[in-house]
C-alpha cells in the first residue's frame, strides 16, 4: 500500500554559468538545422546529457544517452570493441571515438557526443587526474580532442562538459560552411 507524500514547495533556482550558456547554444544550433544528439559519459556521469536538457526546448534534438561509467557497458553497450580496450584502454581518443560512434548508432541520432578520462583523484590506467577524451560522431566523420584539465573532481567534469559543448559547436559550424 501507498501512502500519500506531503508536496513539497521549493523555490528553483534557474541554471546558469558558462556550461549553460554553451549549452543553450548548442540547442539552438542543432534545433535550427533540425539535427539530433545524443551522449555516451563515463567521467561526466551524465552531466552534459543534463546540461543540455536544462535548456527549454531541448526535446526537439536531445534523443537521450549513456551513463557508461564501467568498461563493460562501453563494450556491450556502446560497441567499443575489445580490442580498443586492450590495445589503448578506456582513457584513450580511439574510446571516445568508439563511443560517439556507438551512440550515435544506438540512439540513431545525426550527432553523437562521447566523454572519458580521469575525474581523479587517482591514477586511472596510468594516466593522471584531468586527462580526458571527448569525440563528436557525425555522418562526416569524427573528431577527437585531448584535454588536460585541472582542479578537483568537479571542476574536472565541468571543464570536459565545456570543452565537449565547445566541439559540438565547432563541428556544426565546420559542417554548416562546407555546406554554403
């Protein structure tokens, strides 16, 4: 049986900083070309996927995305191949860009967004805190950057969701100029 819950009243508080900002801008940009994302975060933990669903009208091009924090959810998920694991590990632009690919297949979306490296702050396949991967999938191709972050585990996710909001863009408007 279930009981009733008191409401709860609240006052919320709008998002705001540069994060939002720049995601505000993607949603624009993807809505006006009338293309779709969708994101697959490990470090980030479905930070961007939030950021960009903070945004009012971001239903008409955020499909959705993938938490995948552990390897095997990568691969089983995602479609990282075995391999790409062995051979260059989880904090590596070959991930990030299998895993872009994957989403963007999974989810059947026009861009798939990808996010992996170390929060800290630990080691993490030898590799130290504020290493991170990002990768944009699109029909075109994809493209990888290397981050070298720094501050704490937070300050780490935030700058990798900037900088992946920041790809985005300039994948867009990349693709946006071959095309005029």
């Amino acid at each position: 049986m279930y009981g009733m819950l008191s409401p709860v009243t609240t006052q919320a508080r709008p998002p705001q900083g540069p994060e939002h900002a720049l995601a505000t801008e993607v949603v624009a940009a993807l809505t006006a070309r009338g293309s779709t994302v969708a994101t697959a975060e490990s470090l980030t933990g479905g930070m961007l996927a939030s950021l960009l669903t903070s945004v009012p009208g971001a239903s008409a091009c955020v499909v959705g995305g993938v938490v995948s924090y552990a390897t095997r959810v990568k691969q089983d998920l995602l479609g990282v191949p075995e391999d790409v694991v062995d051979r260059h590990g989880v904090v590596s632009g070959e991930c990030a860009a299998a895993m872009a690919v994957g989403v963007r297949t999974l989810l059947a979306v026009d861009l798939g967004v990808a996010t992996t490296g170390v929060a800290g702050p630990d080691l993490q396949e030898g590799k130290p805190a504020g290493t991170v991967w990002i990768a944009v999938a699109t029909a075109e191709g994809t493209e990888v950057s290397l981050l070298a972050l720094t501050g704490d585990r937070d300050a780490i996710r935030r700058g990798t969701c900037r900088a992946a909001l920041e790809l985005v863009l300039a994948v867009l408007r990349r693709e946006d100029g071959a095309l005029g």
